[in-house]
C-alpha cells in the first residue's frame, strides 16, 4: 500500500495501560499525533485495569478507537500483555506503549518509531535521561540504576535506561514477545527476551516530565523493586538455566572443597578425621548438593530447548491466526 508520503504505509497502535487516570489520560489522548509521515492510520487502545474511576469513560469522551476493561486490578505486566495481543489483532504493523499519566510527550511518536520506519529497529525504547532529571527523587534515581545495570548485565545489551516505559515494537518483534513472569511489570523481560531472540534494539532520548500526584501503578518503589528483581532473575533464568544453576552449584561445590582441604590435609598427615568428622560430612553434603544443581542446569537446559521450539510454534500460529484476518 503506498500512502501520500509516496512510502509504505503501516498503522500505529498506541497502547495506554490506566488505572484510575481519569485527570490525565483525556490530554495524553489528546497529544497523540493521528497524522504521521509513512503512517496511514494511527489509532488509540485503552487497557483499563480495573479502575474504579471514570477512566473508561473519559477516554473514549477523549477519543480513544478502542478500550479493554479488566473487571478488576490485574497490574502493568498483564495490562501490557493483553494490551500487546489487542494490538496486533487491531492489525498494527507498529506499537507504541506509554503511560497515561501524561510524564512521556505524545509529540516525540513520531521520533520513537522512526527507526521501526526506517527499518533499522524492531525494538525502541525511550530514554528519559535520568541524570538531567531535577524532578526525580534521588532514590528512583538509584533504583533506576541499579535495575538499568542488572537488565544490561542480563542482556548484554548497552541500555541506558531499562526502566521507561515509552517504547515500540514492530509488528515482528510484538509477535515474538511471549510474557510469563507476572503481573507487575514488563519493562525487563521484553529486553532480555529481545536479547536472547536476537531483535535489534535502539533507543533515543525523550521528555519526560514531572508527575502530579503518585503512580498508581508504581505505588512503591521499593515493592517495584522487589517485583523487578525477581521477574529480572526469573527471565533470566528462562533464557539462561544452565548459566544460573551451573553457577550455583559450582560455588556450592566450592565451598565443600575449600572445607574439604582442611580434612583431607589432615587425614593426609595423621590417617584420622576424627577431629573434624562435622566438616567432613558437611562436605560431603555441598559436594553432592552442588553435583545435583548442575545435573538440574543441564536438564533446565534441556527444557529451555523444548521452550524455544514452542515460542517458534506459537510465533508461527500467532502470525497466520493474523494474516488469515
């Protein structure tokens, strides 16, 4: 299809996750530019999670194309994945996620897929420059960092900011993502499944401004990092079992034979134990804890394997249920 630019047209769905943004969400509909240069159609998907406000309401007043409702608070991560499924139903070639809030400006759309566009992407996440930020308390500002410098670790990716949630996907790289590690959030398992699916990942810097008021989907920071952490090691884990669990139970082994040399040096010189028959045994036990973690790394790892070839199944099914609409 080729639009009035004289491109390849491609509709942009822009997801906004909501609970209980009835003050915002109308000017962060509003800000959304519909008319875009190589995009013919841009429309609007609301996913309300179970607000208990007049969200659903205001958004569509504010023009929203479509709106899912959770019957009730079911949290980001979920929103997001139900979000990402709608969208693609939708038929969208490209899809943009923010936050309705209104702290990401809906006029840098454009700059955000322009890679996607120009096909040097299929993955672009927004970078809010957190250094620069006088808005943003110094404990987000370290937990950011903290969480940025774990999800690069993980990835390998050189990601500057692995927390914003102003990002697009392709068409491609949303059939790809396969979301199981909870409901909390999603930001850091979409990078370390786009890492270890090989898509190409770009970023670049965006506003982002001070919020009224509290988040409520981000209540607490230190709940978020709580959650955080554990989807980061869970994805991890996913992708990496025998990373994970033969590093265990080689450090486990380790220590059972750091303890074990002082038993052996001494039954080497005097032909007992007897005085260190409690470090004896509790050699035996790390040796044979840390020898059972390894066998379960390469059996997780053997699974990891069945997981890929069902993701590729499921990939496969998702994009003909797509093409047959």
């Amino acid at each position: 299809m080729i639009c009035k630019y004289g491109v390849n047209c491609m509709k942009l769905l822009v997801i906004i996750p909501a609970y209980n943004e009835e003050d915002s969400i109308a000017a962060v509909i509003r800000e959304i530019p519909r008319d875009i240069p190589g995009v013919e159609r841009v429309e609007v998907l609301v996913v309300n999670d179970g607000s208990t406000d007049a969200t659903a309401e205001v958004a569509k007043t504010a023009g929203a194309d479509r709106i899912i409702t959770h019957k009730e608070n079911m949290g980001l991560g979920m929103t997001f994945k139900d979000g990402l499924e709608e969208a693609l139903k939708m038929g969208a070639d490209v899809i943009v996620n923010t936050d309705a809030d209104g702290q990401y400006n809906g006029d840098e759309i454009p700059r955000l897929i322009e890679p996607i566009l120009k096909d040097e992407a299929e993955i672009v996440i927004g970078n809010r420059q957190i250094d620069k930020l006088d808005h943003m308390p110094w404990e987000k500002k370290i937990g950011n960092k903290m969480a940025t410098w774990v999800t690069r670790r993980a990835t390998g990716l050189p990601i500057i900011d692995a927390q914003t949630g102003f990002r697009a996907f392709s068409r491609e790289a949303a059939l790809r993502m396969t979301l199981v590690s909870g409901s909390y959030t999603y930001v850091q398992e979409t990078l370390i499944e786009a890492a270890h699916k090989k898509l190409k990942v770009e970023q670049v810097p965006i506003e982002f401004r001070k919020r009224e008021g509290s988040s409520r989907l981000i209540s607490s920071i230190f709940r978020y990092a709580k959650f955080a952490g554990t989807t980061i090691i869970r994805s991890y884990q996913n992708y990496r079992p025998f990373t994970v669990f033969a590093g265990i139970g080689i450090a486990i082994a380790g220590v059972g034979l750091i303890i074990g040399t002082r038993v052996l040096i001494h039954y080497l010189t005097t032909g007992m134990i007897t005085p260190f028959i409690p470090s004896a045994i509790l050699t035996t036990v790390l040796l044979v804890v840390g020898t059972q973690i390894v066998i379960f790394g390469f059996m997780a790892d053997m699974l990891k394997t069945q997981r890929t070839i069902q993701e590729e199944i499921l990939y496969r099914l998702k994009k003909e249920e797509l093409e047959e609409r």
